[in-house]
DNA sequence: TTGTAGGCGTTATCAA
DNA sequence: TTGATAACGCCTACAA
C-alpha cells in the first residue's frame, strides 16, 4: 500500500479500477493482509456507485432526497462493504458529532449507570455514541467537563441530576444543544426533563411511617442537593401526619454502606429512642440496616428502616428494604427518546417529563 | 455575530483589531451575551501572540521546539483565553484522536469501574479522554463496537478483560495503537496487558481452605471465561491439599446477588454436607452468604464462604466476606500508565504487568 | 526556530 | 434530483 503524501496513510488517488478491487477485496470490517488497513472513504462509496460523493452523504443522511433506485444502490454497496462515516470529518464540518456526552455524579452508582444504559439503548440504534463523564459531585469538575464540551461539540447532553450553578447553565444553554437534566424536579429546568419529585418522595416516606403507626422518626442524608428536597418533603410529610422527627443526621459522603453505618451508630447513640429511620438514599439505608442488626435490634420490631432509590442491594438484604423506588432504566429510556426527538428536529410537547416515584413496600418496615 | 459564509457560524475573515477586541471581551468559558459563542481557533491565538497559527500548535503539542518567550506568550494567552484545541479537527488531521476507548465487560461492576476510573486518572491529565462502552459478555456486541473503533480513531484502547475472538484480534491489532486488556492471565495478549492469575487465585482459595481445615469444599460460578480458571486453580489447589470437591455449581448469569442465593440453594439442597463454598465472584458470594444466613447456617460454624474480587460489598456484609482480593483502581493506574507511555512514543519494557492477589481475611472463613 | 503550502473526509451552499 | 465547489480547524511535510 503506498504512502500519503505526507506519510498519514495510504494514498488517495483519482479512481481507477484499482480501487474498486481493493474495495472488493476488503471483507466487511476485517483486516488487510498488511496489517493496519485504511477505512473506506466516502469517494470510494461514490466510485462504485457511480455518483458522486455528496450524493452518497445524503443518501445515507436524508434517504428521502435521493433517487430510489440510486438510495438503494448505494446503500447496499455501504452495507457489503462495512462503510461507516468518519465522525471526525463530519463533526468538523457539520460542527456536530454523533457523540452524546453523559454525566453522572458517579458512576459507582448502580441507578445512574442503569440510566445511562438505558439512554444508550435508545440513542445508539440511531448512530450516536455515549460518552461517559463523571463529575464526582464536585462543582469545579462539572464546570470543567462543562468547558470542555465546546469544543467537542457533542450532538446533546444528558446529566443524572439538575445543574445548579449559574455560569455552568448559561456554558449549557449556549452550546445550542439539547440538555437534559434528570432525577429531580427544578422550576427551571435548562432545556428537557425527566425528573421526579424528591419533595414527593420525601413525604411518601413520612406518610409511610405514618400509616404503620411509628411516631419518633429520623434522617439520615445529605443537608444538599437532592439529600435537601427529600428532606425537606419529610419534613412537611411528617408535620401533616403529626409526626415527630428527633433526629437529622447530615453526612458528608453517602456513597457507601459505612457512611451509613456510621450515621446509625451515631444517631442511635445520640438521640432519644428512634422508631424509624429514614435514609437519602438505598447505600445508606443498607449500611444503617446492617448496622441496626449488628446491634442486635429486631427489624422492624424495634426499629423501621426506609430508604430511596430501588437499586440492587436494598432487594437482596434480609430484611429487605422498604424503598421509595424509581425505575432508573426507564428514566434513562425516556431521557434517551427526549433527546432523540430533538435531533431528529421534532419538538417534544411536553421537553419535561415526570415519572411517578412508588413505595417498594419489603421487610424493613 | 456575522454569518459564515455556508451559514455554519461566525464569519473566519482575515485577522483585524476587532478580532482581538471579540477574543479579549470573551471571558474564559463565558458565553457571548448573543447565545451560542463560537469556539475560539488556533488563528486567533495566534494574531493575538504575533505568530503563525502552526507555532501556536507546536508550542502545544511540542513545546521543547518553540523559543522559550514566545512559548510562554503562546501558552499565557491560551491560558487566559480558555482556548482549547478542536479535537475532531485535529483527529482528522493527525489520523488519531484523544480519545481513549475503555470497554467494560459490565457497566453496573463496582470493579470494572473503579479501574476505568483509575484508568481515566491518569489519563485525563494528559489530555484524553475516556469513552466507555460495555460489551456485556456478549461476543457479537463486542465485534460491532471493535469495528466502530477504526473510524473513532482512538488514541488506545482498553479492556477490562480479555479478547478471546481470533477475528477481533486481529482488528484491534490492525488498529495499530496501543492495545490493553486485563483482569486475566493470558499467554499471548494482543498487545499491553495489566493481569493477575485467576488460577492462581483459585489455589489460593483452595489453600485458605485447606489451612481453615475444611475438607468437603464446593465451587459456585461460570464455567466458562475466567470462571473457568478460577475453578480449574480451585480444582488443582484442592487435589494438592487433599480437599474434596462435593459440588461444581454452574450458573448462566454472575451479575446478582440473586444468582448466588438461588445457587447456594440449590447446593445445600443437592449435595451431601459441604464445609466451603467458593464463589467466582463477590456478588455471587454476597447473595450465597445472604442466603446462609436466611437458611439459618451460621457461618463459619456451619458453612464457610469465599469470595473474588474485592468489591465493596464484601466489606459490609456481616460476617464480612473473606475474599481473594485485586486491588481494581490500581489495575486501572497500570493500565494508564502502559497506556500513557505508549502514547509518548516510549516503549515500555514490560509490556504486561502482573499485579499480585491476595487473601483478604474476614468474618465468613 | 519559524513559516508556507496543502490536505485529512465530510457536508453546506449554490448552480444546473 | 444531482453535482461542483469550497470550507470546517488543524497539523504533516517541507522550505527558509
């Protein structure tokens, strides 16, 4: 194979029949007998297809503005030979690439990666890309990840969780793309939803322990973010049922079951007598349930444990865990199809869609 | 804001004052007060450090072979200006990308992700980025994602496992760009490899055994993939040490709790007395451990459980898992650093690098 | 050490 | 409905 010009690669030279043997020769997506073997060109599509490049683009781009007989050719030949656009060319020139780029705040998490599944099942079908960041809950990485999206100048994006800082949303919105922010319920929202009711899903909980008849109940969570709104909604929840919340435990961290071991211990050992506790999220209600049985007490006899999320472990404990659950697949699913519509240029009537949050009623309470 | 001329954006006219003025009233990161900001080009800095445009990217790229003023006006005016290179321009140039393409064999691993995000730490720095895509076990998912690398362009790419498929071989080899599997053993990997032996761990699970003083033993897992070697190291382990194994249990599906439990329960149901379970992985062995206890077995009294992988989980259990432990993040770092040194045109001497398993003693042994 | 010329593969624009 | 032309922003090769 002879070298470019300048050494890149192969030569890319007018067409001969040449060409087209070496396009033939090439089993689809295998390699040269040389070893690293050069992707196929949009031109060479043209060569065999007896047209010319532009229309090969749009045959693959708009089917609807090509010729049915020639469309079909064409698309055959792309097919036979395993032709795939270079993203990189095209996102040059067009000034948008195929790449969805999503964030999680971690992606530890079982429920974020659920939804970003989810979301990837619906896009890439139709040629897009994940791209996964991880902004760690740390202001000053989202901002930066934020930064960086200018340039590579992704076809939309998709955070697991609402962005709250000012400067990052306006860098958002000024990027000219589909944003899509979820698992929460902001008055205003960037650009598209799929989010729930923290608030609801706080008092859910209160009215659960409510109508299983506990009166000192407690929380354990963040004091931020959605860790705030879902206490905020026990908080009302439990005043309206007449409840009576002894004790509110802040932790710094609540990724792990020792974060919620901890905070049991401290709450058991801190406040007067608890009848049900109620965690941010399912990691740590796992930790405080595990923890509560390390003690020795009886769940739910002596002490009810709720928590918030529907993931994997709160299943699989014994007790199970009573959760106020979310379907994150399905927010990733709807999240995808959002983002999907707007690409496709349709406008969503509705760029805001809400999932019901349900109690996942198990032993724990 | 002017219209280019094909209606894509800004007009990119002929350097004048009025360039430098838009590029000073940018604030860095900040978006324009009109909406979408372009992005700022290689031009611009390069009229704004009176030099030529190819100066401005060789003080980026190759700063050792640019004068030391005006490096260090180049690299203060980017700097200020926020500027950042367009990576699908210079993908398509250069033939390579920044990206690095991470392939996990699941995404909801605690495992694999703690080592992508090691992997991601040390490469970030250096200006790649991370796309990850998840195989899902499955042989055909991973053909197609192997064939969409040779239009990314990627600069290296990772597995968190190993590629068994002749034909994928040979693709990703005919990639020609630094190449890393691991979390296996194998003897000839593609290219770079960060491993450990799961047979070795199988016999080190089989000599805890035997120095517990279990006799009846049994193993939990696939029996294909590295199921298959850990059992085979369990098997061999066993012989040396005079253990029987009672049961093989296989399973279809490795990623739940669930899996486990069902497991265990049909392990007790079938087989005489076993002493010692060992379970392919920490989940398995979680939901196993869960489902002892459900059953009423203490343990280790009545029956004693193994693990691999040293996942969280394994910590909060009670009694906590002993395991036969990797250390996931550090495999991740290996794995950017052979990466990252491939990248600078260094070769490294060892292209495969083992890192050691150990026994992480705890309550279920 | 710096700069000039030109092309990477695709697609927007405009003309036929 | 199709094609010719040019440009997206950067970097390789080569010249000065």
């Amino acid at each position: 194979m002879a070298a470019r010009k300048d050494g890149t690669g192969a030569a890319r030279r007018p067409p001969t029949i040449d060409d087209v043997v070496r396009v033939r020769a090439a089993d689809p997506g295998g390699a040269g007998a040389d070893g690293t073997q050069q992707p196929m060109r949009i031109v060479e599509i043209a060569w065999l297809a007896g047209v010319s490049p532009i229309t090969v683009s749009r045959a693959l781009r708009h089917p609807e503005k090509v010729a049915e007989d020639k469309r079909r050719r064409i698309l055959e030949i792309v097919e036979r030979t395993g032709y795939a656009t270079n993203p990189h060319a095209r996102a040059l020139r067009s000034g948008r690439s195929n790449i969805v780029a999503a964030f999680v705040s971690n992606i530890q998490s079982q429920q974020f990666c659920l939804a970003v599944q989810g979301c990837g099942e619906i896009l890439e079908p139709h040629g897009y890309q994940l791209m996964i960041g991880q902004t760690s809950y740390s202001y000053a990485k989202e901002t930066t990840m934020i930064r960086s999206l200018r340039e590579m100048r992704p076809a939309a994006v998709m955070f697991t969780g609402v962005i709250e800082i000012e400067e990052n949303r306006r860098a958002l919105r000024a990027l000219g793309i589909p944003i899509l922010e979820s698992w929460a319920y902001p008055r205003d929202p960037i650009d598209m939803l799929v989010g729930f009711s923290n608030i609801d899903g706080g008092r859910l909980a209160a009215e659960h322990f409510a109508e299983c008849g506990y009166r000192r109940v407690a929380y354990i969570g963040r004091r931020s973010g959605r860790g705030a709104l879902r206490l905020s909604g026990f908080r009302e929840g439990a005043r309206a049922a007449g409840l009576e919340i002894v004790a509110e435990r802040t932790v710094d961290s609540v990724g792990s079951m020792a974060d919620g071991r901890a905070a049991l211990a401290a709450l058991l050992d801190g406040a007067g007598p608890v009848e049900a506790v109620f965690c941010a999220n399912d990691i740590l209600a796992a930790g405080a349930l595990l923890e509560a049985r390390r003690l020795g007490r009886r769940l739910p006899g002596d002490l009810a444990i709720l928590g918030f999320g529907h993931s994997d472990v709160a299943e699989e404990l014994s007790p199970g865990l009573t959760t106020v659950g979310v379907d994150s697949r399905d927010i990733g699913r709807r999240a995808g199809a959002l983002i999907l519509q707007r690409l496709r240029g349709e406008t969503p009537e509705a760029p805001t869609d809400i999932v019901d949050l349900t109690l996942v009623r198990r032993g724990s309470t």
